[in-house]
C-alpha cells in the first residue's frame, strides 16, 4: 500500500495510542550530554505505574541482580542509561496499548510472543557480540505492534482478518495484504515514525519480514527476523496464526551464522525464555 493510502487509513482515526509523556521526557532528557542519574530518576518516578514496573523489570530474573533494588536511582545506575531508556519504552509501550481488551485474539499469547522475541533478540546479540543488547529487546517487544494498532483501531478489519487466517489456512501477514492491501509492518512503522522513535526501531518492526531489504541497520533487522522465526519455533505465546516463516538466508549472512551455529543457539535459548518469565507480569 502506498504510503498515502495507509495515511489515509489511519490519520483519520483519533484514537490512534500515544506514548506517555513520561517516556517522551525521558528521551529528550538523554539527548542532552548534560543528563544525570537524578534527573533520569525524577522523571520515571513521576509515573507510579512506569515506576513500579520499572523496578518489577529490573528485579526480574531477566536482568539477574543479586540484591533486591527498591530504588529508581538504583535501577539507573546499574543498568545504565541507554538500557534504562529501552526499559521505559518497553513498558510505556505495555502501557499505551493495555486499556482494551480484545475479542479478536489472545493478548496474553502476544505479549508472551513478543517478549519472547525481545529476550531471544538480546540474547542473540549478546551470544554474537554484536552489542545492542538493550535496543534489540526493545525491538523484539515492538516487532508486531502493528497488529496492536489494528486490534485497537480497526477491530472489524482485524477479525476479517484472523477469520481469513482460519479459512484460508494462511499466515496472518497474507490475510492482512488480501484483507488491507497492507500488513502489520507497514502499520507499526507508521505508528513509530508518528512517535518520532529511533530509525533501529522503525526499520526493525517495517522489515522483520523482509530483511534483506537494505535500509540502515541491517544487523538488527536480521535479529529481530531471526529471534521471530525461533520464538514460533519453540511455540512462545502466538504471533496470531500458528505458521512459521522460513529464514531468511540475507539474515543468516547478515548474522555470519552458520545452520550448526544457529542449533547451539537455539538450544540456549529455552533457557533464556525460563528466565523471561516473570516478564508476563508487566502486562497485568
């Protein structure tokens, strides 16, 4: 779909989510060299419910610490500034999109796919050195948000939608182009760029289906490609239909993995998911 026929399908829909403020701040506060554990702290505490979540995160056994952490300040020094941001985004994301129940597919599965992605994304970064770690989670979390965007806005196209999935036997990106002209990449890189959100991200969500669609991260793209197909995979929550894609060999050599790398990994990663666990959490 052009791009102007999808601005057409969806400016004109005033209930399309916003990020909160909190987040918003916290972004333009980083972009500053001047930026300082305190003030950080000061702007998530504003928020109780991002706040809370924040130290639920942090006191997961995703991240491992030790020792109880009972404070913000805590929390931004040990994680660090770029993983405290990618945290927030993460759960403002949860936040913007918690309000509606949905009758069209199971949300707990989503979300349950989702941070499966992000927990395999990071530890694919980690395992490769690539670096990353933190933005990989959080564009693992934001892969399939266009499909959030259609649930939430579009209720009556998004149930064609997996009805079509159901009767076609086809794969919830096909039933969106047969249905839409469209799909839920195309969708949650509209949202993204209207959050004005990094090009990673953006690129990430618009080209996880396609990564050897050359834009300006590659890397990461092939990640999120690759920790998607693995989470279906390994049957992590559902991405809306129960088919898994074939990987793409761009992302392979993209990733310098060889077919023998990728089955270490994956065996790894059950682990990781175990460990992920308790992430459910912050979607209630």
């Amino acid at each position: 779909m052009s791009q102007e026929k999808l601005a057409e399908l969806l400016d004109g829909i005033s209930e399309l989510p916003t990020l909160p403020t909190v987040y918003l701040k916290l972004n333009r506060l980083l972009q500053s060299s001047q930026s300082n554990a305190n003030q950080i702290s000061r702007i998530i505490e504003s928020d109780q419910a991002i706040s809370s979540k924040v130290l639920r995160l942090v006191n997961s056994s995703f991240f491992g610490f030790s020792r109880k952490i009972t404070q913000i300040n805590q929390a931004v020094v040990l994680l660090g500034f770029n993983a405290i941001r990618s945290a927030v985004l993460s759960i403002s994301v949860l936040e913007s999109f918690q309000s509606a129940s949905s009758s069209n597919f199971d949300r707990r599965l989503f979300w349950e796919h989702s941070i499966g992605v992000g927990t395999i994304a990071r530890h694919l970064a980690k395992e490769l050195r690539l670096g990353m770690e933190e933005d990989a989670f959080s564009c693992g979390i934001l892969h399939d948000i266009g499909k959030l965007v259609l649930d939430q806005v579009l209720p009556e196209k998004f149930k064609k939608i997996i009805e079509t999935v159901e009767n076609r036997q086809c794969t919830i990106l096909e039933a969106e182009r047969l249905v839409l002209e469209t799909d839920h990449c195309e969708i949650g890189e509209y949202l993204l760029e209207h959050w004005s959100l990094p090009h990673m991200l953006v690129e990430s969500v618009a080209l996880h289906h396609s990564p050897s669609i050359l834009r300006s991260n590659p890397q990461m793209v092939s990640l999120v490609h690759l920790a998607d197909i693995l989470a279906r995979k390994l049957q992590i929550g559902s991405g809306g239909d129960p088919y898994i894609h074939e990987i793409n060999l761009f992302a392979m050599e993209e990733l310098d993995i060889e077919p023998m790398d990728l089955e270490e990994l994956t065996e790894t990663i059950g682990e990781k998911i175990k460990e992920s666990a308790d992430l459910l959490a912050l979607v209630h």
